[in-house]
C-alpha cells in the first residue's frame, strides 16, 4: 500500500517508526509537500495520505483519529505577516502548498479582523511576497527557519490565532484515505505505533533535523515537544468538526460570489 506523507519536519515523528522502527516496511512512502498528498489520494498515486483538514471532506475520505499534525496556541510555522495594520490588509500572497492553512488564513482575517483580501498565489519567500500584496502566508519549514519577531513587520502565529478565537485546538492534517484503506487489519494501530516509535526517538529525530535539513536542535526540538501535538483527544476532534463546518461556509461563499 502506498502512503503520501509530508515533507516538512513536523512530520518526522509521524513516520519515524515507519522509517526507522518496529514498523519498517509495512507500507511504501512518498513524500510530498502538503497539497501534493491530497493531490496523490485523488489520483489513487497513494492509498492514505496526511492529507490537509480542509481537503478530506472535498474529497470524500475518511480519517484515522488517533494522530495527527495539530496545536493549541501557537504553531510556530504558520506565520502571517503583513506590513499594514490587520484590519487594512487588502492583498494577501499566500504559500498555496496546503490548501489548510490558506482557508485558516482567510477565516480568521474574516472573522478576527473583518477582511477578505484578495489572494495571490507566490513562493514562500517573505520579503518578496510583502513586496507585491500588503500580507504574506508562509507555512512548514521556512516558516519555522524565520524569527518573526526580528523582521519588523505585523505578524501572526495562526495557531495562537485560532484558539484564541475558538478555545479550542487546532489539527492541520490528519492520516485520511478511503475506507477499504483504513479498515485494512492493523492500519490503524501501525500508525499508532509509528508515532509512539517517534516519541521514544526524539534524540535521533532532532539529531537528524541538524544534519540533514540544517536546523538549531534546540529549535527543532522545542518546536516538536512543545509546539506541534501529535495525539488527538476528543478536543482535538471538536476543534477539526469546527473548522472543516468554517471551510464549509468559505467554500460556499466562494461558489455565490461567481454565480
């Protein structure tokens, strides 16, 4: 069976079992950036993904609710940034790798700050980005390589942003596929373990986030065991059923707004 994972750090855990562990060799791996495995899934190119929360629904799949990429508070790598006051902002340059993060993006602006800018898709370069729209969406591992509060510009954690906003977590991604997939014997509990193998390896994971993608290891640990949360609880299910309701509403705001 084929499985389309991300390949952003916050994903090493994850599949560190999988990669390293107990787990090796139970499925072939692909890794993609995020609107990529949702793309795979769609193709039947895989037949589970870590697919963006905005984009199960869409294409009609079913998720595996233990684990996941998520947060309450703040993410640290989905920062929004922008060189006017929130409230002003009427260009917005987003990193249009997970469709997620776009519609966090567009949701809270709306309901936060009263703005739905017009969107412009570009590489998530800031300074760049900040040089064409009045905001810029950037998300994974360049956001986390960025020191926001250094870089002279509004900003924003979105996952800080969120629960504000809500009280509640938020899950970015989530393993999904279609329900033959999932139901398979011992799918749900390799992923499972695949994670608690992650868990127990932090030191190998962080390790390898210095050497091979250049990361300070206290950064690349303190953004793993503080920031990201792997587990889903039942608050994390009711936070996703919020959101996946909110891009629901955006989706079909979007559909008026053309007819």
């Amino acid at each position: 069976m084929q499985v389309s994972a991300v390949s952003y750090l916050n994903t090493w855990p994850l599949v560190w079992g999988f990669l390293h562990g107990p787990q090796r060799g139970r499925f072939a791996f692909r890794f993609d950036l995020p609107a990529r495995c949702a793309e795979a899934l769609a193709r039947n190119e895989a037949q589970i993904g870590l697919v963006p929360c905005a984009e199960i629904e869409r294409l009609g799949l079913e998720l595996l609710p233990d684990v996941g990429i998520a947060c309450e508070g703040a993410v640290r790598s989905i920062l929004l940034f922008s060189k006017k006051p929130f409230r002003e902002i009427k260009t917005f340059s987003v990193d249009s790798s997970s469709r997620t993060s776009v519609a966090l993006s567009r949701i809270l602006l709306r309901e936060r700050y009263g703005v739905t800018p017009e969107l412009r898709t570009d590489a998530p370069d800031v300074g760049q980005m900040l040089e064409e729209s009045d905001a810029a969406l950037v998300i994974g591992d360049p956001a986390l390589r960025l020191e926001p509060e250094k870089m002279g510009w509004n900003w924003l954690d979105l996952g800080a942003e969120w629960t504000a906003w809500t009280g509640l977590p938020m899950v970015f991604a989530a393993w999904a596929g279609r329900g033959e997939a999932l139901e398979q014997p011992g799918v749900r509990e390799a992923f499972v373990a695949s994670w608690k193998w992650g868990r127990e390896h932090m030191d190998e994971i962080v390790a390898q986030a210095q050497a091979e993608r250049g990361f300070d290891g206290g950064v690349a640990r303190e953004y793993l065991t503080r920031f990201i949360q792997f587990e889903l609880t039942p608050r994390h299910l009711e936070g996703l059923a919020l959101f996946r309701s909110l891009v629901r509403d955006l989706d079909s705001r979007k559909e008026r707004s053309v007819r």
